[in-house]
C-alpha cells in the first residue's frame, strides 16, 4: 500500500530513500560482520518488513530469530518494564546477535533487550534500527546503525501500525491525528 495515503498527513520517509539506505547499512554490516556468524534477531511484529529487506541486501550468510516483547506501561507510554511473548528459538551463548528493530521511541524496549542478551552470554549485541526518535529517549543506548532520525511525532507504515493498522504502508509518515483523537 502506498504511503500516500489519505490518512496521512506528511510523509517523512518514502520507499525509495527506505530502500537505498538499506542498501547503504546492508555494505556496512556486511563489512562489519565479515569474518564473524551473525545472528539477526527482529522485534515483532514492527520489524518484519525491515528484516525481510535487509537480510535479502546483506551478502553475509546470516541465520534469523525473533522475539515478540510487550512493555507494562498504559496506551502508548512506555514504563520500562518488558514482558516476553514469545522468546528466542535459538541459543545466543556466544553469539554475535544483532537485533533488527523497526523504531527506537524512549529506548527502553532496546535497553532492556540489550542487557537481557548479554546476561544470556551473547558475544556481541549490536542494534540496527530503522527509525529512532531522538527527541523521545529517555535512556541513552548505543546504536550502532540507524536508518532515519525522525520528528517525535505519531509515524506508521513500513511494519509501524496504529491499532494493527497501516503496517503494511510502504514508507513512514505522520497519522493525522483525526484517526486516533
Ligand atoms: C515498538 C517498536 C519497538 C518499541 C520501541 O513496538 O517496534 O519495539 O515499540 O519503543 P521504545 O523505544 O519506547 O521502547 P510495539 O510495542 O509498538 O510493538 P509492535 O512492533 O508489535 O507494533
């Protein structure tokens, strides 16, 4: 479905800049995980359209898992606390895992997955992110790569919904508020 859409009131990123940036961070991870296996590991269900582009532009051999994770907090405030809903298939002792995500709001979702990696003995956790919110972070995290930096505003499409709605957009854009006020 195209992002120009009646619902939205400004697009931010079309699917062409969505596709040449993936190109562009697809040769720095490939490069970045040259002589190293690499798990991808997507946060469901925002990531699934950045995964499915992103591993088919890397060349590195590179096996995937997901996790579904759901933060406590009422509506659309985060609180930090993180609920697994479905974990892991793989074992990540000794891994290299870079986690795949669709967007970084406050940052507290990718904090508290970062460390729950780790404790499980992964080798290595990186981040590669489509989107990130700075003006929304409430903890600071290291991402290593990141897509767009984007306005702290209501964004959909490009795996991002709204009530389950307009994931399947094919670039990101501001949801007129008359949808959802
Ligand atoms: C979104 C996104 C991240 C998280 C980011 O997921 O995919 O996982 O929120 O927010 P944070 O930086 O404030 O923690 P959401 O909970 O909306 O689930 P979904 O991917 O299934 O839509």
């Amino acid at each position: 479905m195209q992002i120009n859409h009646p619902d939205i009131t400004q697009v931010l990123v079309t699917a062409d800049q969505i596709r040449d940036r993936i190109s562009e961070l697809a040769k720095e991870i490939d490069e970045f995980y040259s002589d190293k296996d690499v798990l991808l590991l997507g946060v469901l269900k925002g990531a699934v359209p950045f995964m499915a582009d992103l591993s088919r532009a890397l060349s590195i051999p590179a096996q995937q898992d997901w996790m579904a994770v759901s933060s406590y907090g009422s509506g659309t405030v985060s609180s930090g606390v993180v609920r697994i809903l479905k974990d892991l298939d793989a074992d990540v002792k000794d891994r290299h895992v870079l986690i795949v995500e669709d967007i970084i709001d406050s940052g507290l979702t990718l904090s508290w997955l970062t460390s729950n990696l780790k404790a499980r003995g992964a080798a290595s956790v990186e981040i590669v992110t489509l989107l990130r919110k700075p003006d929304a972070a409430k903890v600071k995290i290291t991402v290593r790569w990141v897509g767009f930096d984007i306005p702290n505003e209501f964004v959909v499409g490009y795996g991002l919904d709204f009530n389950e709605n307009y994931r399947s957009l094919d670039g990101v854009g501001i949801l007129s508020p008359a949808v959802y006020s």
